[in-house]
C-alpha cells in the first residue's frame, strides 16, 4: 500500500497526460474533418470558369459593322457608346424609345467608345458585343449589357452567350481573339482624331450650332452628320430627330 501510494503522483502525473493527448487528438480530428468538408463545398477547378488566352486566329468579317433599322430612312443615327457608362444607358434607353418610334425612318450604327480609364469593365464588354456579332447576336448581347452594368465579368459574358443559345467555345475564341479587341482600340483613335459639326439645345429648347468639336466623352451620337453629346431626355432628343427630318 505504501509502494501504491509512494507512485501515485507518477500515476496520476501519466494519466493527465494521456486524457490531454486523447483531448488533443479529438480536437485535431474535427478541425481537419471542418476544413475538408469546407473544401469538399468549394468549386472543383473544373466548374470554375477559365482564365480565357488570347488567340490570333483570323477572322473574315472582323470589319463588319453593327447597323439596323432602314438604311434609306431619313434619320441616320451614329451611336457611339460605353457598356459601363450608366449615362450611355440612358441614352441608348431613349435611342431604343425613339426608335421605336420612327425605326421606319431610322438607321443606327453602333460603335464602341469604352472609357477604359474609368470603366475598367468597358472593353471586355465591347468585346463580348462583338464576339456575339459575330455569331448574329450583337443586338440581344448589347441589351444583355445594358441591362446588366453591374455584371460584366468573363462568366457573365459567358452566362450571356448561354443565355442566347450560342457555341460557348465558339464564343470565348472571339472574345478572345485579338483581332475583336484591335477592332475597337482602333475605333476608339479614329473617333477621337474627328472632327464633328456639334449641335445642342439652348436654355428655350431651341437647337443652336456650337461649332467644330471631336468626341472625348459618352454618350455621343450622329445625327445625319451632327454630332449630339450627352444623354438628353426623349422629349429633348426627339427635337434632334425632327430637325433631320426637315
């Protein structure tokens, strides 16, 4: 009895530091279990969507422009425009009511301006338009955009694409393809090495001349060869189609 208690402290000394590695061991095992199931619910690599390459690969009708309504109507309407710019969108709103209106009488030609200064998410957009263009969807895609400016990521592109039944392959190697992204750069300089007879109203609604200008902001538009800037109400903006009736 005297031995039993003489290694009692050693016992007891042995048996807290078998409970504390037993403790230790279950602790360890729910955390590695927490983490793996926490990476068992992220996304496999595979359902992410790629870092898209770019790719060279020649294209015929790269040089296509993007045009409807009547050719032979009155009202020829130049838009040029940013998918990002939130006042681009409400000019494009009161292109599309007009239209409506006189589409009969009306032609428009869209051409990207992207402010990538300011809208880092403008030219991948106009990308995307133009990847859809050539497949016969830039004017569902370029409403997609419009109507979505707070979503213009690769995977929304592509959610976009879906969305209009195209090839995704087809579609991410036009995107993709360095020949769509020159297109629009080189619209950008040549639009903004142009000069333009602009036209505007003044404070009674009258439309003045207001001389030689080029474009160095969206929205703009041209109008049977005058330039518009800015996004004026529908009610403002129709003066403008009613002048290029005349």
């Amino acid at each position: 009895m005297k031995d039993i208690k003489k290694y009692l402290p050693v016992i007891t000394f042995l048996v807290v530091i078998i409970a504390v590695a037993i403790a230790i061991f279950v602790i360890t095992g729910k955390k590695t279990s927490t983490v793996a199931n926490a990476n068992n619910n992220q996304p496999s690599a595979s359902e992410q969507t790629p870092v898209p390459q770019e790719n060279s690969d020649p294209i015929p009708n790269i040089d296509q422009k993007w045009v409807k309504g009547n050719p032979n109507g009155k009202i020829q309407i130049t838009e040029y425009s940013d998918f990002q710019c939130p006042y681009c969108k409400k000019g494009n709103d009161t292109i599309e009511e007009l239209y409506t209106k006189y589409k009969d009488n009306m032609q428009i030609t869209f051409v990207h301006f992207p402010l990538t200064s300011i809208h880092p998410y403008a030219l991948p957009a106009a990308k995307a338009a133009e990847a859809a263009g050539l497949m016969g969807k830039f004017w569902e895609m370029h409403d997609l955009l419009f109507a979505n400016q707070g979503n213009l990521t690769d995977a929304d592109f592509y959610s976009y694409a879906k969305k209009l039944g195209l090839d995704l392959d087809q579609f991410k190697k036009y995107y993709t393809n360095k020949s769509v992204a020159d297109k629009i750069n080189n619209q950008v300089v040549a639009i903004q090495n142009q000069q333009f007879d602009e036209i505007a109203l003044d404070n009674d609604g009258k439309i003045v001349e207001k001389g030689k200008t080029s474009i160095q902001g969206t929205p703009a538009f041209l109008i049977n060869g005058k330039l518009v800037v800015g996004a004026y109400p529908t009610e403002d903006f129709e003066k403008f189609i009613q002048n290029a009736l005349k």
